[in-house]
C-alpha cells in the first residue's frame, strides 16, 4: 500500500495513473493532509433584504435564551438556541453618497463609503461600488496565504434569485475598491462550479460516472477513516445530481427580471434555495471553501412569496407604517421564512459529521445572518441585524447581548479575529473602528 502522507498528491495520481478530475474529492482526506490539519473554523454569512419587524425579532431583554421563548421570527432556532447568538445595537454609521438601501448594501460587509458613480437611488445623491474589501473577502485571502488554511475556491458566493444585473442594490461582497464579486444564483452553474461537469442546464452527466474507475483505484490505496469520508463524500454528490437531475425543468429560470415574470420566478424561491443549501453542505464537507456567503435576492428585494400567503412584494410591504398591522404580521412570515431557510442549513450542517475532526460541520461552522437595513420603512441603519448560529468562533452563545450604538466595523474586526486574522487592526473606514475589535462575544 503507497502511504499517502509521504507523497504529494498530484505526484501520487500520477504513480497510480489517475487523472486530476479526482482531484475535488481528495482534498478533505485526513491522510493526504501535508500534517496533521488544526480544527478548521468556517464562516457563512447570509443575507435578506429590507429591514425587519422588530417587535418580532429582536428578544425582549439581553441574557441567557435557556429558559425563555425566542421572539416570533427567530422561532425556528429554537433547536439550536444554546449555539444561538443575537447582538442588537450594533449599527452601520457609514455615510457618504447613496441610498439608505445602497448604504446599507455596499457598506454592510466592508465598512466604507461608496464610490461617487452614476447610479441614483431616490433623492439621494447618486454612488457608485463600495470603495473597500469586505470583511469575507478580507478574511478569505488571509486563509488563502497560509498552506494549512488554503483551500481550493478560498470563498463561494451564493444567490437565491437574485437579479442578474450589476448596481450597488444586488452586491454585498467585494474583493477590493471597485471590485463587486457577484454571487451565482443558478444551482446547475454553482454544481458546474464546484464538480466541473455540467454542460448545460439540459443534460446532468454524472461526475462520479467520469471518474469511477480512478477512485476506485485511489481507494484502495487509503486507510479506513479516508475511504469512509470519500465514500460520504460521493454519496452526497449523487444526491446532488439526482436532485438537479429531478427538478431541472421546475427550477430553471430566465435572467431575473422581478418586474416581468414575477410569478413563476417567485414559485420556484424555496426550491432554489433548498438546491443551494445542499450545494453548500457539500462544499463545506468537501473543504472546497471555508468562507461562503448566501445572499437572499437583493437590497430593495421584492419577491412575493405567494406559497406564504403574501401576494404583495416584500420592499412594497416594508414602506408600510408600523401601525399597518396586516403589514406587520405578513412581513413577520416573511422574516420567519428565511429563518426558517437558514434553520435548515444549520440543521444539515449538525447532521453532517466534521470529516477527519470531533462534532458536526456546525460545531465548527458559524453562521452570520444580517441585512441591509434594521427596520424597511424608515430606512434605518440602527440595529442592523446579527445574528449567529453554530460554533468554532469561540464566541459564547445561547445568549442575546446588546451593544447600544456599537459601529458594525468594531463587529467585523472581531469576526477576523475570530477566524485567525488577528493582525487586522482597522477595517473600513478608521473613524468607525474605535477601540478596535468588539469585546465581550466569548
């Protein structure tokens, strides 16, 4: 038997006379590791448009959520309450040109202005793309620079309907000044992505049929703990083929355009974002990427979820007053929905055992829920809303904790601290740094 360890990996395919299209499923075995791999930590930050009802979101006081009910929209991590962590308080100060929604947008994850550009949103003075890295980004090249952190994408960006037009409204992630990174909101294009296989949308060619033969001769150069996670790992990625192979016709849909068309494209939101999730499982089990991100359609978002109920759009629905209680209540359903989204991404991660380490994926995964805004129809930027599930931070959870007036780029540098990048003394822009990175999270 070769030992794996001792060679690299793509010297060891070339003894064995495989090809690298195997590669993808070699690069979270334990034995090919250069040295023994250190606990990885993953972060996922999800987003959803236009504010929130805060009478239903945030809890009613700071403290422990061990022996209290979550408030109406967090109810669906009521299953992971002791890993559930709210900050409230924290908000996006960033000024500057734009929109209350463009701000919101182009600042949430890098802190900094907007450039001036052409592109008007209300009355306000028109902006351009946000004029720094976000803090993903940010993190991602730090992991990239060292051997034992690098991984094959260093970060996957995806969407779930969101237009497929480039302003300010539709991009939250940014690889530097002027730099947007647009997420992929096609499953067949993410899957293509991450397995390299798919043509079109037409024809789902099986990755694994491709390279059967060379696994089957890799395997049976691995020790036992390798072949179960490789065995995992290729039963996962048959599901994924037969899913997209099953709903290729229901879930294909034209560039987004949600004024024409609104209908079916809304119809087919909690499918796509179901297909989505389970991609993401896959890439964080396969170690493709330890930074992803999840973007819900766009800042102004206006899909109508129909299957909830709601036939207005959900933007229409957040310039309604507070005193609008039919309002209140379908913009409630609607927040619930996408906790509701992100509950079952944290459940396949606890599902889904840590390949070659102790725990699930969620023990050592963090997930980051925000938005744009804090409340839609005053266009605040107070109380943006941060909300984490899961571990490997080192963050205390199962607790609200509040930070009246905290800059959100005192929260960011804590994230990259968090994930190792503890040489990061300012992010965005210095004014809203402050002291430094927020305290008292562990």
């Amino acid at each position: 038997m070769i030992v794996p360890g001792m060679i690299p990996r793509r010297d060891l395919l070339r003894r064995l006379g495989i090809g690298s299209a195997v590669l993808p499923f070699l690069g979270n075995l334990p034995s090919l590791a250069a040295s023994a791999p250190a606990a990885r930590q993953r972060l996922v930050v999800v987003f959803s448009p236009d504010g929130v009802v805060k009478q239903n979101f945030w809890p009613s006081e700071p403290g422990s959520f061990a022996d209290r009910d979550l408030p109406p929209i967090l109810g669906p991590f009521a299953p992971f309450k002791d890993r559930l962590l709210t900050l409230k308080g924290i908000d996006n100060n960033v000024l500057g040109d734009g929109d209350g929604h463009m701000r919101g947008m182009g600042c949430l994850l890098t802190g900094i202005e907007l450039f001036p550009g052409n592109i008007q949103g209300g009355s306000d003075t028109p902006a351009g793309w946000a004029s720094g890295i976000s803090i993903d980004q940010e993190i991602r090249n730090h992991l990239q620079a060292f051997p034992a952190t690098e991984t094959r994408f260093g970060s996957l960006e995806f969407g779930v309907l969101v237009p497929h037009k480039a302003d300010t409204w539709t991009r939250m992630v940014y690889a530097g000044p002027n730099k947007p990174v647009a997420p992929i909101d096609d499953p067949y294009q993410m899957f293509a992505k991450l397995y390299g296989s798919m043509k079109d949308r037409e024809s789902v060619r099986s990755v694994l049929d491709e390279v059967r033969e060379d696994l089957a001769r890799i395997t049976a150069t691995l020790p036992a703990e390798d072949r179960r996670i490789l065995e995992e790992h290729a039963t996962l990625v048959r599901s994924l083929e037969r899913n997209l192979a099953d709903q290729r016709a229901a879930v294909a849909h034209p560039v987004p355009v949600l004024e024409q068309g609104v209908v079916e494209q809304n119809d087919q939101m909690p499918r796509i974002s179901r297909m989505q999730i389970e991609l993401l499982v896959s890439a964080l089990a396969a170690d493709f990427t330890r930074i992803a991100t999840l973007q819900y359609t766009n800042s102004v978002g206006q899909p109508h979820m129909k299957w909830l109920g709601v036939d207005e759009g959900q933007h229409e629905l957040s310039h309604e007053p507070n005193s609008n209680a039919a309002a209140q209540e379908k913009l409630t359903k609607i927040n619930t929905w996408y906790a509701e989204e992100i509950a079952h991404l944290a459940k396949r991660l606890a599902d889904t055992p840590e390949p070659g380490g102790d725990g699930s994926l969620l023990d050592h995964t963090t997930i980051l829920w925000t938005n744009e805004l804090g409340e839609g129809n005053s266009h605040s930027r107070d109380d943006i809303p941060w909300v984490l599930i899961g571990g490997g931070l080192g963050f205390a959870t199962g607790r609200a904790v509040e930070f009246p007036g905290v800059p959100h780029n005192r929260f960011l540098l804590a994230l990259a601290h968090a994930m190792g990048h503890t040489g990061l003394v300012r992010f965005g822009n210095p004014d809203h740094c402050g002291e430094g990175p927020l305290t008292g999270l562990a």
